[in-house]
C-alpha cells in the first residue's frame, strides 16, 4: 500500500476540486482522512503561503463539532492536510434519506453549527462555505469539515478566474458581490442550510448566478421553517452583514445564555439518613417502554468533504457546446459554464430534467437536489439534428441512475 506523510493508505474517499481525500491509517492504526492537494494548487506560490497560514489556525481550532486537523505538510510536495476521520453520512445525504427535519432537529442542528463556528471564528478563521454537503452527521452529533482550507482555495480561484469562491444558494451577498468576507457570511450559510434542512431553498431555483443575484437583491423564503424559528432564520439571512447575529447570540437564543456555576450551600443541619428498607421480591417482569422510536435509517455513504465533489468514473454521457458542458456518469453529474464546475452525487440528487427549447436549438439541464438547491445549465446544440443526439444520448443513462425517483 502507498504512503504518503507516514501515513498508510487504504482507499479513496472522495476527490474534488482542491484534491483527492484518502481513508489512511497512522503507523498505531488510528484513521485519518488524508487530503492531498493537486498538483497545479500546490504549484501556486499563492496557494501555498495561504495554505501554510490557514492550517496553523486551523490546529488551534477544537471543540466537538469539527473534524480536528491532526497533521500536515505545508511544504513538500505533494501537499497534504491530514484531519480526525468522522464517519458518517453528510448532512445532504440525510436529508436525502429521511427526509426534512422538525423543529427539535432544526434547533439541535443549528446550536451544534452555531457552536462549530463560534470556534472557528475564535481562531481567526472563516470557514466560507457552509453547506448540507459539509456537514457530517456523526454519532455524537454534526461535525463542520473544511474549514482552514477554503480560504487557501478561494485565493487561488480569485487569482486564477476573478470569480467568488463558495456554493451559490449558500453564498452571502458580500462574497457574490466580491467584498471583504467576515465570520458574519458563515452565519448568512448557517441560515440557508437550515432553511434546506427544513425542507425549503432561501433562493428557490434556477442557475447559479439568479441565485447569487437573489441572495443579494431579494428577500428569502423561509416558509418551510417552522414557525418558532423564522425570526432566528431571517436574522443569519440578513443583506447586511453587520445585522446578522454572532455564532455566540445564536447559541443564546437557542439554548439561553450560561449560566454561572455556584457551590451549593451546606444544610444548617446534619441531615437523617433512613435506613435502606430490603427489596420485596417479585417476579421479574420485562418493563415495557412508553414508547419505541423507530430503528434509525440510514443514509447512504457520501464522499468526505475537501471542496465539490468531482465525478471520477468513465464518463456515459457528454453534452457540450462552447461554453458549457454536462456530464453524467456513475458517480453523478457536472455542469460546467464557462469554466466554473458544479458537480453533484446520486445521493444528493433528487431529480434531473432535460428541457429542450421550444424555438431553436438549446437544451437545459437542471439538477434538483434532495436539500432544496436548484442547478441549471443550457447548451446549444445549434443544429436540430444534433439537439435530437443529445436527447436520445441522455435520456436512457439519467433513467437508468434516476429509477424509482
């Protein structure tokens, strides 16, 4: 087996933009997730100083709502970030499974993020994109991934394509506008997460940039939120930063400020102890519980965080123009406009419909999440002829992934 950083690689977790995450073991057999940049990040002179400055903040960084950074190596080649393994499913995928969240749910969620972050930020930290598909729902409850490396790819892109780094729906106005980026936009994220977890999109649906220009210009819905948490909600959704409430507020309004501890005070008296009076013996008796909640259902396994997810099987269907591409495969779909890269696993998507134009020769592509987010992408075919390719192309390989949805 490969090693890399000492470290004893087992298998492939996931790949995305800023690399590949591996499964791999430390030499006492503890497992990490191991996340290894690209070639082409790690030959970027920017990239790397960010990278080094991030991930000392990032180890200072504790609580337990993150995946802890536990190693790293900011200066060979390749670089690698090596961080506690969480297993579990991504919040995206559970909702995938079992559906929208109550108010008990959306209010232990939303403490547990709130608190994630008020330790992120107290670091020098933005995590800068929050989503469903950065959260891991383990055992003991959610677990933030990412954070200390999105800054170190946010320059890069900045640099490289002038574009906002961050997933549109998730997205605060600040970062869609190009303006200075503060903890206040991971508090903008943590109100659309909760709005997908509750069921809902803040922005509705359409293409990334009607989301972006809907985050910044209009106001969101919060309809599926329940009703004792809307004002909550609307509040991390506020358009100016500065009105947003702080990680810590957050976690006051949800579970009431702390509350400072005090000695007890001893009884003027010494107290009486009866003496233990001996059982009484009776059959024994199964107790029988109130209530029995369901066996718990589980979601499907999802790829490890380390930036969007890229399909890494042999490619069933291409679809593109000048401009823009879609690809689907067994790992799920990519939409590409102009160079900017959307990509979605099966477990995360809820639907996928192919609009063809009713004049012309264009085609749509829109990708429908379980966790609310709507994603769309027009081609042009340019010739009728080839339009029809495309569609008899496509269709068969999205029926055969999307069956039973």
């Amino acid at each position: 087996m490969e090693r890399i950083g000492g470290y004893l690689v087992e298998r492939k977790l996931g790949e995305g933009g800023m690399g590949t995450v591996f499964l791999a073991r430390t030499r006492g057999g503890r497992a990490v997730a191991l996340k290894v940049a690209k070639a082409e990040l790690a030959a970027d002179p920017v990239f790397r100083e960010r990278f080094r400055s991030e991930v000392e903040a990032a180890r200072a960084v504790g609580g337990f709502h993150t995946a802890p950074v536990v190693d790293a190596d900011v200066d060979g080649d390749p670089l690698w970030l090596a961080t506690a393994y969480i297993p579990g499913p991504t919040l995206a995928a559970r909702l995938a499974a079992q559906g929208a969240m109550d108010e008990p749910q959306l209010r232990a969620l939303a403490a547990a993020l709130a608190e994630a972050l008020e330790s992120i930020h107290s670091c020098g930290l933005v995590h800068r994109d929050l989503k469903p598909g950065n959260i891991i729902m383990a055992e003991d409850g959610p677990r933030v991934l990412d954070f200390g490396i999105a800054r170190a790819v946010e320059s890069t892109r900045l640099t490289a394509t002038g574009t906002a780094f961050g997933t549109p729906g998730f997205l605060a106005p600040e970062q869609a506008l190009g303006n200075d980026v503060t903890g206040a936009a991971d508090v903008f994220a943590l109100g659309a997460v909760l709005v997908a977890a509750a069921g809902g999109s803040a922005w509705g649906e359409g293409t990334p940039m009607g989301l972006m220009y809907r985050s910044v210009h209009e106001p969101p819905n919060v309809s599926a939120v329940p009703a004792a948490l809307v004002d909550l909600v609307s509040a991390c959704l506020a358009k100016n930063p500065a009105d947003r409430p702080t990680p810590t507020a957050l976690l006051d309004r949800l579970t009431g400020p702390p509350q400072e501890q005090t000695p007890p005070t001893a009884p003027p008296y010494t107290p009486t102890v009866a003496a233990p009076t001996p059982p009484t013996p009776h059959p024994h008796v199964p107790a029988t519980p109130p209530y029995l909640p369901p066996p718990p259902v589980t979601a499907p396994p999802v790829a490890y965080g380390f930036g969007p997810p890229l399909p890494y099987g042999p490619p069933e269907a291409v679809l593109a123009d000048r401009e823009s591409r879609v690809v689907v495969n067994a790992t799920g779909v990519i939409l590409e406009v102009a160079g900017v890269a959307a990509d979605f696993e099966w477990a995360e998507i809820a639907g996928v419909v192919r609009t063809p134009s009713t004049l012309g020769s264009r085609l749509t592509v829109t990708v429908r999440l379980w966790d609310g987010g709507v994603y769309a992408c027009e081609l042009n075919a340019r010739r009728s002829a080839r339009l029809a390719e495309w569609i008899a192309h496509l269709d068969p390989v999205l029926g055969r992934y999307l069956a039973g949805r």
